[in-house]
C-alpha cells in the first residue's frame, strides 16, 4: 500500500498542491541577494548563501515535472509524520503530553531565573554607579505655588457668661 493511500486522497492532492504554490510563492517574492563586487582580475567571492537562496535557485531551474517530482517526495515525507502521528498509541500520546508540559515548565523556571538575574545585574549597576558618585546637596527647587489661604472667622461662644480676664 503507498503511503499516499493511506490518507484520503483529496488531503494527499491539497497537500501536493500548497507545496507547489508555496515554492512559487517563495521564487517570486525572494529577494535574490546582488552579486559581490569583485576586484579586476579575481573571481568572484563566493558567500555563503542560506538553505532558502539555495532551494529559491534550484526551484527557478527545475522543469514543471521536477518540480512536482520534488514536491511529491516531501509531501510523502509530511503525510508519514501525519500518519505516525496518529497512529501514536493513547498512552504514549499521553506520555508526550505530559513530557511537553514538563519541557515547558523547565522552560518557564530557566526564562523567570533569567529574568532575576537580569534584575540583579541592573539592581548591581544601579547601586554602583550610586556609589561611585559624589554626595552632593542639591537644593531643591520650590514646588510650591503661592495661594493664599484665609482664615475662617472664630466663632462666638453661645454661653451667657462673659470671658473672664486673668488676673496676675
């Protein structure tokens, strides 16, 4: 039995079918990096160029046949992941789900001690350059804006008997 047959055929054609549009998609938008100017006389330096230059180059020189001879050999690659992916027994998918959340929390507990050491070196930085500079009093300048406040005026006592004067 092909590997092909193993998933429904429309999937098998849509997944041949985006591998091939998102080849050409990549050739026409890629930026083709310019040449190196070379000296007169010398060669041109031949840079390293990425594994997307690469298969951009290579995919603008194949014929229509090789392209989707390629195409087929990688989405038969993609439909054996799929395939094995759901043929996973329920407890080792059980096994990789809790693997994952293990990953992810090692992940977590590296990204918050980064975080603190992060901390700790600008807190380090602050209190040196604090250190190393002078003690100066600085005045400071007056905030405050000038209003004027009134008093209220003081009430009268409500007793009947007059305010007694000391007597010294």
């Amino acid at each position: 039995m092909k590997r092909k047959d193993l998933l429904p055929k429309r999937l098998s054609d849509y997944i041949q079918e985006m591998g091939v549009r998102a080849l050409d998609h990549l050739a026409v938008h890629i930026d083709s990096p310019s040449p190196a100017a070379a000296p007169e006389g010398e060669p041109a330096p031949a840079g390293p160029a990425s594994a997307t230059q690469t298969l951009v180059d290579h995919w603008k020189e194949m014929s229509a046949a090789d392209k989707e001879q390629f195409v087929a050999r990688v989405s038969s690659s993609v439909v054996e992941v799929i395939i094995a992916s759901a043929t996973l027994p329920a407890g080792l998918k059980k096994t990789v789900k809790k693997a994952e959340k293990v990953l992810r929390k090692r992940a977590k507990k590296v990204r918050k001690a980064a975080a603190r050491a992060k901390a700790a070196k600008v807190k380090a930085a602050k209190t040196k350059t604090a250190q190393t500079k002078p003690k100066t009093k600085t005045a400071k300048p007056n905030t405050k804006t000038a209003t004027t406040k009134t008093k209220a005026p003081k009430r009268k006592r409500a007793s009947a008997e007059p305010k007694r004067e000391k007597e010294s």
